[in-house]
C-alpha cells in the first residue's frame, strides 16, 4: 500500500511514524508512507499557503491553490489510485468500518489542514470522504492523520507480529478486551485469576469471552446491539446484570 500525506507541518508525524509497528510495517516494505510539504507548492517569495476568511471571522483559511498543485503533482508520482481523505472536525466519525475499506485500498491519500482548516473548494473537489476522529477539536488535522494511519496500517496482512492479533483485538469481535496480566502472579498483594495460571485454554477462552461481554455491557452496551451472542451468553450476562455486575 502507498500512502501519501499532505500537510503543512511534515515534520509532526516522523516521531510517530518512525516507532514500533508502523516503522516495522515501513521496513518490511507492507506500505509506504509519503509526507508532502502543500508549502512547496506555494507561489512566491514567502510561498504563503493561507489567507484570511472571505466574509470575515477569526483565522486563517489554506489556499486552494497550493493544495490542487500538492494534490495533482503527488498523483502523478504513483500510477495507483484510491480514497482521499479529508481531516476535519466536521467529518464522518472515523472508526472500524472505514479502517477496513481504507487498509483494502492500494493507495491511499491524506490531507491534513491546519488553522481553520481549507478553502471549501478542497473539501468538494478534491476529497472522497471527509473524516473527523471524535467530538472535540484539536489544532489541526496531524493528529488525526497520524490516527488513521496507524489504524489502517495494523490492519495491513503482516504488520502485526502475530497474524492472530488484528482478528483478537476487541473491535473486530464487536466487544471492548478484557484486561490483560502478565508475570508476577502476585504483586503487591493483587493476585492474577487463577484461571489464566491454569493451563486450561478452553476455560481461557471462555473467561476472556465472558470478561469481554461485561466489560462492554459496563461501558459501551450501544456495542452489544445486533452482535451474535450465544443463548448462554445472553443469559450469563443478564444474570450478572441482574446481579448489579
Ligand atoms: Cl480530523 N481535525 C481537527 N482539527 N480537530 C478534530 C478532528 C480533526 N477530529 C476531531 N477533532
């Protein structure tokens, strides 16, 4: 997979991106990660990308021109196509559904604004989907960028250590994972349940299954909604909830 990134502040995501998975995803050439500076498409002496909001108000809009230059010359270095995604508080909720498809994209190209964010002619003309990370703003659009690719990236056949892991991991069951422990068996008084010291992997299975539902009964029950539950699950959980958890 090819991921492009235009941005205004490239340096903000080579932290993140030069750790742990995704570094190791990059190595292993599974994906290539493309930062895209939208200033060196800027005209003139001070290569200026933003501008004040026509009608008035606070801040600063980018340019579409720069941006449309980014866009186009970034396109022709790759003969792939794919979604383009837009950063914004204004967009769709980002969440599993959407890492799926994107992870399932050849190429993938995102654009982060900053300030006030771009000139509505970007929004209409050049995004494919417009995605917001949750109900709060942030600065600009790198955070949220760095989010979504990491999400997409684990999702990449390979990226993970274990090729168990994606499929483990609590949103692609529908539920919140249940908490983990690891050595010691007993720390400052606080013992691990003894089922997990046991060596018994159906009862393992079926505990972590069971912490799983109660946990996301507590936390999130909009989550247990249209999820295939056993019979016996269902009555499991009801007798707990019965039980005040
Ligand atoms: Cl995508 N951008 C900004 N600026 N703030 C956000 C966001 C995006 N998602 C949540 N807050």
């Amino acid at each position: 997979m090819r991921i492009d990134i235009l941005t205004l502040f490239p340096g903000m995501f080579r932290g993140p991106f030069d750790e742990s998975i995704i570094k190791r995803a990059v190595d292993a050439g599974l994906v290539s990660i493309n930062l895209h500076n939208i200033r060196d498409w800027a005209e003139g002496k001070h290569q200026v990308a933003d501008d004040y909001v026509y009608g008035g108000g606070p801040g600063m809009v980018m340019k579409p021109e720069p941006v449309f230059a980014a866009m186009e010359a970034v396109l022709e270095m790759a003969p792939e196509r794919g979604p383009v995604v837009l950063m914004t508080p204004a967009g769709r909720k980002f969440g599993h559904g959407l890492t799926v498809e994107l992870a399932a994209a050849e190429r993938l190209i995102v654009l982060s604004g900053h300030y006030e964010g771009f000139d509505a002619r970007v929004h209409e003309h050049l995004a494919t989907h417009e995605v917001s990370i949750g109900d709060y703003v942030l600065s600009g659009g790198e955070l949220p960028a760095m989010v979504l690719v990491d999400a997409v990236v684990r999702q990449i056949p390979g990226a993970l250590g274990s090729p168990d892991s994606v499929e483990e991991e609590s949103f692609s069951a529908g539920l919140l994972e249940a908490p983990h422990y690891t050595r010691p068996p007993e720390f400052r008084g606080w013992q691990v349940p003894d089922v997990l010291l046991s060596g018994h992997h159906a009862e393992v299975d079926k505990w972590r299954r069971r912490q799983n539902l109660l946990l996301t009964a507590r936390r999130r029950p909009d989550l247990l909604e249209g999820l295939p539950l056993s019979n016996e699950e269902k009555e499991w959980l009801s007798e707990q909830m019965e039980q005040g958890f």
